[in-house]
C-alpha cells in the first residue's frame, strides 16, 4: 500500500465524536496530567498569540476541568495530545498508521470555535503530517495556499511545509498524526 491508498483508507474509517464528547472526556480529570511522563503536555490552549499555555491545572499537577473547558467555550482552541487510544474509531486509524510504518504514531486532537484563536503562527515540521477533520469546518493555509478541510477528509501535509489554520467556519474538532519516521 503507498501513501495515497493509506490517505483514502483512513478519510474512509468515520469517527463519530461529538462535542460533548469531548467535554465529557475533559471531565476525566486524572486522565491529563501536566505532562505525560515523557515530558509532553497532555493539553494545552492557543491563546491571541498563537503560543500554547496551560494555565488550567491544579496544585496536584491534574487538569482543572471547568477551567480549561471555559477556554474553549470562550473561544480558544484546546489541543488534547497523545489520543491514539481516546475513542474505539480513533484507535482504528492508529492501528492502520502504526502497522503501515511499523511505529508508534502520535495524534492529537484540535478541539476549537475559532471565536478567540484557531491554531499556531504558520509553521513546518520536519516530519509529514496527516490530518483527519471529524466535525466542523476550517480553512487552511498551506504555503500561503488555502484549502478547506470539512467532513471527514484528510490533509497531507508533506514535511516542510508551511501551514497553519486560519479560520474556524464553525466548531470543529480534527485529529492530526505526527508520522515521524526516523
């Protein structure tokens, strides 16, 4: 199987999360620490500036719930990290990328309104990246070429490749897959 047959694959497995989902899932207070035992941050917010914070924790290094909640409510975008085993569709899609690289992939959840803030300054990475909207609708920036990402499509992005979101035409929620191969 190439890359393109693995994009249709997975563009092709559904994941029916809701928003309330998502928010019931953030209730989980002992499922995100700070930070994962191996130094990743479990969630963080997008702020204005686009940099990512996590002023939303208690004193016991655990998620203040109704605080980080608010943030998205009010308009900010929350990514959820590390979610390969989040939802039984989601694990589905991980399977398929970790056999078809023989890794482990990491995937992420994008959980936004677009109200306050959509995603980070433009940016690349040194690794391709693939992203599967589930709800909602956004407009994409990708080397300065727009795209929209609605349904359940998937995105390629190659490594390299300058992206960013730049509008959430209504709430959405997508997943990406960080394939880094080395």
């Amino acid at each position: 199987m190439d890359i393109k047959n693995l994009i249709k694959k997975i563009s092709n497995i559904p994941i029916n999360l809701t928003e309330q989902d998502i928010l019931d899932r953030l209730y989980d207070r002992l499922r995100w620490p700070k930070a994962y035992p191996w130094g990743q941050p479990s969630i963080e917010v997008i702020k204005e500036d686009t940099r990512p914070y996590q002023d939303f924790f208690w004193k016991d290094g655990f998620i203040d719930s109704d605080k980080c909640i608010k943030y998205y409510q009010d308009g900010y975008t929350l990514v959820i990290s590390n979610i390969g085993w989040f939802h039984k569709e989601i694990i589905k899609i991980k399977n398929e990328l970790d056999n078809f690289f023989n890794l482990s992939i990491s995937c992420n959840l994008y959980f936004g309104t677009g109200i306050k803030s959509t995603s980070f300054y433009p940016h690349a990475h040194t690794y391709d990246v693939l992203v599967k909207n589930i709800y909602g609708s956004s407009v994409w920036s990708l080397n300065n070429k727009e795209t929209t990402l609605n349904k359940q499509k998937v995105l390629y992005v190659p490594k390299g490749i300058e992206h960013t979101v730049i509008k959430i035409t209504n709430k959405k929620l997508s997943m990406t897959c960080n394939l880094k191969l080395e």
